[in-house]
C-alpha cells in the first residue's frame, strides 16, 4: 500500500479501519477481517506443558501468585528463555485473558522500575542475576536458569499453602503430563454465556453479579465428568466465595462477608487464601 501512494496516510487509514471496524481492504491484499484472528489463539502461543516439566508442583505456586495478582519475576540469562516462560504464565489465569501484566524484559534502571512499581502485579523478566538481591520488587522469585522459585518473605503468609493448592497442584500435573491433551485443553474449554448464568454442581452462578466474571463474557468449564484442568479448578475456587459474598452498602459491588467465611470453618490455608483472593478482585469492605 505504501509502495503504490508513496505516503502513511493511506497506511494509516487502513489501521483506523481495522481498529474502528474489524475491518480493511485493499486492491492488492484483498479484505482483511480482524475476527479471523482469534486473540485466544495468540494466547496459547506459550506451553503450560514445558512450565510444568521445570517445576512440576511447584507449578502451584506460581498459580497462587497469579491468582492473587503478587508479583513475579523471573530470570535468565538468556532473554529467549525468558520472554518464552513469562509469555505463557498469564495462560494459569486464563479466565482473566489479560497479558497486560506482562512485562517481559526489563533493566534495573531507575525509570524501568519505577514504571514497574506502578503495576499491582505483574510478570517481570530480568536477564540481570542482581535482581535476585531486589526482593523489593518481587512477591515471587523464578530462577528459570536454576529450576527454583522463592517467596518472598512478605509475602509468605498470603501464599500459604495447604490441601486446596496440593489438590491444585496434582490437578495441573496430571492434565499437563497427559500425552493426550494439547496444551489449550490444559488450560480450559470455553463456551459462551448468553443467559448470562450457568449452572454448575447445582448451584446456579450469575454472571452479572460477579465482579471476576464479566457478564456475556466466555466462561471455561469442563469438557466431561473426568475431565481435569486449570480452568475448572479455577472457576471451583471462585464458587467458594459466591455463599460469602453480598451487595456494597453503595449496591454497585460484591464485597466479601468475613464473618460468614470464618463461620463456614474452611481449613486455615483455605480460608487465608480466599481472603487474599477476595482482596485481589477488590472484594474487601473499606
């Protein structure tokens, strides 16, 4: 197109057009349809199977922190190796579709890591071992060059871990190590929602009424009765907070019932993450 106007603007037209309405075209290109193009797909491009083969449960841990939305950073010499793994780990929070906490090469400069520490929570990749010594800066070490990954010590006691992550964590491993599964099976299945509810275990989840699961929005469930993966076991973790979750006093959101949630007697690890989780999707009174 440039070659044939010699100017940015038709170029830039083009961009509009596909920004604006999904689409373009052009004598020489023909139409170019953006929903040919499936996001999700992009997505995927990274494999939950390699992760798992380095860190196996440990895995688990790094699920947890994306659940809480902490922050991780990872380091490797190599900047391949690391943009590859920190490409795929937003996929453990599929239900989120968000890769805006990624931020996959990263230098210990002052204007970079301030840009950093204005991000909740993020994905960080470092090809400078020093960063190992910045324990301001993360929740979650990866070594990904020594196979290893560090709490920090502030934030242990959110990442407490008991059954439910044990459960979780066989969950991923099992689905991962099965030959039979690709790796967008791993993750989830999705189908679209246009009731904007879903029964599920007998109790009927209302999309519209909650704040991590946006109304007409993809939802994942299971393929089958034994199917296993990631989404599902998410989407499980979520239901426990339904039951302890009531309107604001303003009525424009959900807030999480403590009181209702220490009654329930969950098992202490459980219970402390599902309050950090609530805390994580702002569901906690002020």
């Amino acid at each position: 197109m440039y070659l044939k106007h010699g100017s940015p603007v038709k170029m830039m037209e083009s961009y509009i057009a596909v920004l604006t309405k999904g689409i373009c075209q052009s004598e020489e290109n023909g139409s170019f349809l953006s929903k040919d193009f499936d996001a999700r797909k992009a997505y995927l491009a990274g494999s939950i199977k390699d992760i798992v083969s380095q860190f196996g449960m440990e895995t688990v841990i790094l699920h947890t922190a994306l659940m809480l939305k902490k922050r991780i950073v990872v380091y490797h010499p190599k900047i391949e190796a690391v943009q590859e793994f920190t490409r795929t780990l937003p996929a453990l929070v599929w239900h989120r579709q968000d890769w805006t906490i990624l931020h996959s090469y990263v230098h210990l400069s002052a204007e970079e890591l301030e840009a950093l520490r204005m991000c909740p929570g993020y994905i960080a990749g470092f090809v400078d071992l020093e960063v190992s010594n910045r324990s301001d800066l993360y929740d979650v070490f990866v070594n990904l060059a020594d196979r290893e990954i560090t709490i920090a010590p502030l934030a242990k006691e959110a990442m407490t871990m008991g059954k439910l992550h044990k459960e979780i964590g066989q969950l991923i491993v099992q689905s991962a190590e099965d030959p039979e599964k690709s790796d967008g099976q791993v993750i989830q299945r999705w189908w679209p929602i246009g009731s904007g509810q879903e029964e599920w275990g007998g109790l009927v989840l209302r999309a519209e009424t909650l704040p991590f699961l946006p109304c007409g929005s993809s939802l994942p469930i299971h393929p089958s009765i034994n199917a296993q993966d990631i989404s599902l076991k998410t989407r499980e973790i979520f239901t426990h907070l339904e039951p302890f979750s009531e309107v604001s006093g303003d009525g424009e959101k959900l807030v999480l019932n403590f009181e209702a949630l220490k009654q329930r007697r969950f098992p202490p690890a459980t219970e402390n993450f599902l309050y950090h989780l609530a805390a994580a999707e702002q569901m906690l009174k002020i």
